[in-house]
C-alpha cells in the first residue's frame, strides 16, 4: 500500500510538473487551436504564409518578406528604415512571450498585409514555423 502511495504521488508530480513546463508560446498556440477548431499547425503553411505574396493589404507591404526578409534568422527592416529584430526564436529567444505583444503585431502586419485580421489558424501556422526557425 505504501508503495503504491509513492508511485501515486510521483504520477501526480510528473503531471503537475509537465503542465507547468507551458509557456506564453504554448499558451497562445493552445489559444489559436481552440479558436480555430485546429487538430494542429503546420509549420509549412506557415513558411507559405510568411513568404506568399497578396494583394488586399497595402500595395507597398504584398508580403511578410517585405519587412522581415525571406530569412527568418536575419534582420528585416520597415519600410520606415527601423530595423526589425529576426522573427526567428532561435535567434531572438524572448520573442513570442507576450501575448499582448503577439496580438498586437498580428493585427497590424496582417492588416497591412492580407487587408484582414489572420484567422487563428494562420497565426498559429506562422507563430509554429517561426518557433521553429
């Protein structure tokens, strides 16, 4: 009985330490799969996201490349000059862990973009091939 008590107990740890290791990054594509009705994201519809031209947005940004560059890994640059720092979180690890921030940077570039807000599924396609760059 004792010892069926400390396998319990250690079956219970592993499960609580397991749902702590979630992080803002996880939480949001949990968000956008819920929202979506998603089974899962596609890093490759994200890198096709990411790197499409489309012509509802603003005619001088037709694609995520305009300003980010076709390398994630690599500095991109507004159209205001500023350097944008690489969207890629092996590069720039503390990206993506505001939530806050994510939304706020979706619904600016996707506007300016796609003419439109993303749709859960696109932002949680792109923010998974981003995660794996």
């Amino acid at each position: 009985m004792k010892n069926m008590l400390v396998v319990t107990s250690g079956v219970v740890a592993m499960i609580l330490s397991t749902a702590s290791l979630a992080g803002p990054r996880e939480d949001l594509l949990a968000q956008y799969a819920a929202a979506a009705k998603a089974t899962g994201f596609s890093a490759t519809r994200g890198q096709t996201l990411h790197t499409q031209n489309f012509s509802g947005g603003k005619p001088d940004t037709p694609s995520c490349t305009t300003c980010h560059g076709k390398d994630t890994r690599g500095a991109g640059r507004a159209l205001t000059g500023k350097t944008i720092e690489p969207v890629a979180v092996s590069v720039t690890p503390t990206r993506y862990t505001d939530p806050a921030k994510v939304e706020k940077w979706f619904k600016r570039n996707c506007t300016e973009v796609l003419g439109r807000e993303c749709t859960p599924q696109e932002k949680g396609d792109w923010l998974t091939f981003v995660i794996g760059q």
